[in-house]
C-alpha cells in the first residue's frame, strides 16, 4: 500500500537504490538539483531540510514555495510529488502546478496515479487551487493516462526551448474531490450490503 510522506532522512538507502535506477536522469518532482550531496548521510540530511524549508519559500527570483511529498511503500522509496504552491510566468508555460517521478523498478503499478489523486485530495481538503496545471512531454504516454485518468483537461501542446512537444493540462481540483467522495460513499454502500 502507498503513503504519502514527508520527506525523511530513514529512506536514506532506499532513495540512493532509485537514485541509481535513474542513472543521473532528471527525476520529476524530486528537486534533486537542491542537492550538494545525496550519497552521505549528512548531505541526505541536509537536502531534506532544504526540501522541507521549500514551503516556506519567500517567493522570490523565481523560486515559489513548494511542498514535496514522497511515495512509498513501508520502508521503499517509490518516488516522489511536488505541489508548487503557484505560479510564475514561466511555470505558468511549462512546469505547471505539479511534477512527480516513480522509480523506474515501481512504474506501471499505479502509484503516479494514485499519489496525484491523494495529493489533489489533500489540496482539496485545504481549500487550495481551484485548477491545477500539470505538464508532461508529449510522448510520455503514462503521465498522459496518469494525468487525464486524474481528470486532466488537455489545454494545448506546446514546444519548449529544444522544439520539444509538451502538453498542458488542468485538473478542477474540486472535481476530483467530489469523485473521490463519491467512490468512498459507494464503498461504504457496498460494504453495507
């Protein structure tokens, strides 16, 4: 079963082993670009702070604050979700609202969607966003049944610096919960039966 966690410095090793699956790849959602060091357990340590500290950025030279949550599973490091608490113009083109990366070893088992969908549960509940934008490249196939799966609204496809297709995507962050509220019920109304 996966949680949605904090991040902390007790999936030390867990997080060095997806580390690795990437192989120096760019890691969705992971703010790896924060950190001097992953590999000691100090510099672990240090980067969490940094991680933790980013929500309460002051919102200047482009940075905006930033709440990061990891995937896992016991004691796994399956990914990881970020939740940019708004928008700069460049953001607003390409980055949008949320990114998130699962470990190449967890992918196809569920877990982007279900961490979007708890995630956008939780924005619900603390009365965030009412839309939030998501991007992805046009040829990544899971993040674009992830994403519309969640409720994603195809707003257009886009080409970054490189000429790069990219889509962008909103999500009525209400919506969601409503659908969410309503599988809970049915639930329950099953489990009555």
């Amino acid at each position: 079963m996966f949680t949605l966690v904090a991040p902390d410095p007790s999936y030390h090793q867990s997080f060095l082993e997806s580390h690795r699956e990437w192989a120096g790849a760019h890691q969705d959602g992971a703010a790896v670009f924060m950190a001097d060091d992953v590999t000691s357990p100090e510099g672990f340590a240090h980067w969490i702070g940094k991680l933790l500290d980013a929500e309460n950025a002051p919102g200047k030279d482009g940075i905006v604050p930033c709440t990061f949550r990891w995937i896992t599973e016991g004691s796994r490091y399956v990914g990881s979700i970020a939740f940019r608490h708004h928008l700069t113009p460049a953001l607003l083109n390409s980055g949008g609202h949320i990114g998130y990366g699962i470990r190449p070893s967890d992918r196809g088992r569920g877990a982007a969607s279900w961490a979007l969908q708890e995630l956008l549960a939780q924005l619900a509940t603390k009365g965030k966003p009412g839309r939030v934008l998501l991007t992805c490249d046009d040829n990544n196939i899971a993040s674009v049944k992830t994403i519309e799966r969640c409720g994603g609204l195809l707003e257009d496809v886009r080409r970054d610096e490189d000429g790069h297709p990219f889509r962008r995507y909103w999500i009525d962050v209400g919506a969601v919960s409503a659908r969410a509220g309503a599988r809970t019920n049915t639930a329950r109304t099953a489990d009555a039966h």
